[in-house]
C-alpha cells in the first residue's frame, strides 16, 4: 500500500542526541511536528532513542497504586511519564528504536486509522528484508503493549506500534527492541505491574511474561550494533521512496519548533499527562 506522502517525507534522525534527559522531549516534538503537519508542512519520519525512560498508558497510570510504582521506577533512576498515545508500558534505553511517522491527513473525514498502522508495518517489514525473516503482525499474549499490531518474528515480539490522530494530521509511534534482551525488558515491565495493580489480576492490564518478547540482536543475526543497523536501514527505505521533487517542496515548507516551544509543550504535555496522586 503506497501513500503519496512518501516521496515527499522528510528524515529527522536524532538517534545520538541522548543529552535531552526529559522523556517527554521527543513526544512534545512529535506534537509540534504533528500540527505544523496539518497547517501544512511536511511529513516527516523521526527516528530517535532514549537513554532510560519507562513510558506509561493512560490506563496504566489509573491503576491502584501506579504512583508507587512510579516512586520504585526512579528510584532505581527510570524517569517515568504517561505518553498521550495509545497503548501500554514500555521501558526505552539506547537499545530501543523509537519511529514516529507524521503525516498530514487530505481528508479530514478518513477514519481508516489501519491504515496508518500498516504503513509503519510495511516500513519496518521492507527494512528487514535483507534478513530474510518473516515479520508477522498480531497481537501476541503476554507481551508488554499488546495490540492488534504488534510486529513479531517466530513467535516473539519485538516491535509494538501506537497511533495518536488529530484533525488534519496523524503520528503513528512504534518502539522497535534492537538491542539486548527482550525478556529481561518483559520481566521488568511485570514488575511494574505487580507493584501497580498491587497484585490483582483482573484490572484490565496486560499480563506481561518474559518469553513473549525478544530483541532483533537475538532474532535476527543484526549483531550488537542492531539499534543503529536498523535505523539505517529504516532511512535507506526513506530515502528509496522519496521525490527529489518531493523533498524540495517538503523543505521548503519544513520549520523545526524552537526550543522555547518545546519546552512549552512539555509543560502542557507534563500538566495534562499524570498519575493521580
């Protein structure tokens, strides 16, 4: 399924700029991008990581004692914020490949949202092609942020994508775990939730077990630099798909957000987003 919006679509990598500590950074970027998007601007694909963050669901942070938990996450120096995406917890760190696709929306009247979620699966499944692995979608049980669309290989999921729409522009969010091990991430977000749903089972959270998950370095052969392989084959995907035409015109009408305006967000974004003390 081809969008005309790729070969207008312009990069934003900042895959190695780590120094922005504040998690909510790169969402309140995102937010920016998204409504410059729909007043005009260019799509774009950010690509970016986070040295240590645990990013929760608006669900999660309703759970009886999700603020105890919080306390047990930075207290082991996990910054912990509640994301105004779609989906569950997930735990970021610099083995994470975070991808947001900013697309403007021509008609404002499309509710076809899979859609959206099957770009970013066509996107990601032609960037590892050349490993020769089947990338299934589904959801699949025990994961941590389950949904219809996570991305698996052999059973295991590595990638999960979520999706937050406005009028006239829309982000689809995936996290992709390149690196390390994905049970070891798994079994940390159960224990997130034993603390936060203070041991019940029936609050409508996911129950997360540590063999549902698995890194593209275990599942893939991309070795130990895999975070950084596969956004570079993410951007070689880009760049097949886009315009020199395209490109021109996208940058003519591209403007980055000042840092004041960042920072603006993050308070709005911190203010609106938040565990109920």
């Amino acid at each position: 399924m081809m969008n005309d919006n790729w070969g207008k679509m312009l990069l934003l990598n900042r895959m190695n700029e780590l120094e922005h500590i504040d998690p909510f950074y790169s969402f309140a970027l995102d937010e920016l991008l998204c409504h410059n998007a729909g007043k005009g601007g260019p799509p774009i694909c950010h690509i970016w990581r986070h040295p240590q963050a645990f990013i929760l669901g608006h669900r999660d942070s309703r759970l009886p004692e999700a603020k105890k938990a919080q306390h047990w996450l930075e207290s082991q120096g996990w910054a912990t914020i509640v994301r105004n995406s779609g989906g569950a917890a997930v735990p970021l760190d610099t083995g994470v490949v975070n991808i947001s696709l900013i697309f403007p929306k021509d008609n404002v009247l499309d509710h076809h949202f899979h859609d959206d979620f099957e770009h970013m699966y066509e996107l990601i499944s032609e960037a590892l092609r050349s490993t020769k692995r089947i990338i299934e979608k589904g959801e699949i049980a025990g994961a941590y942020c389950p949904g219809d669309f996570d991305l698996s290989i052999d059973g295991y999921k590595f990638c999960g994508i979520a999706q937050r729409r406005k009028t006239h522009a829309s982000i689809i969010q995936a996290f992709v775990v390149a690196e390390g091990s994905g049970s070891n991430r798994a079994d940390f977000v159960s224990s997130f939730y034993d603390i936060a749903a203070s041991g019940h089972n029936d609050l409508g959270h996911p129950i997360v077990v540590g063999n549902s998950t698995a890194s593209l370095e275990e599942l893939a052969g991309l070795g130990p630099q895999a975070a950084n392989q596969f956004a570079d084959a993410i951007q070689a995907v880009i760049r097949s798909r886009q315009s020199e035409e395209g490109v021109n015109a996208s940058s003519m009408n591209l403007r980055l957000p000042e840092p004041s305006e960042i920072d603006e967000m993050i308070a709005v974004l911190r203010a609106r987003y938040t565990i109920p003390e």
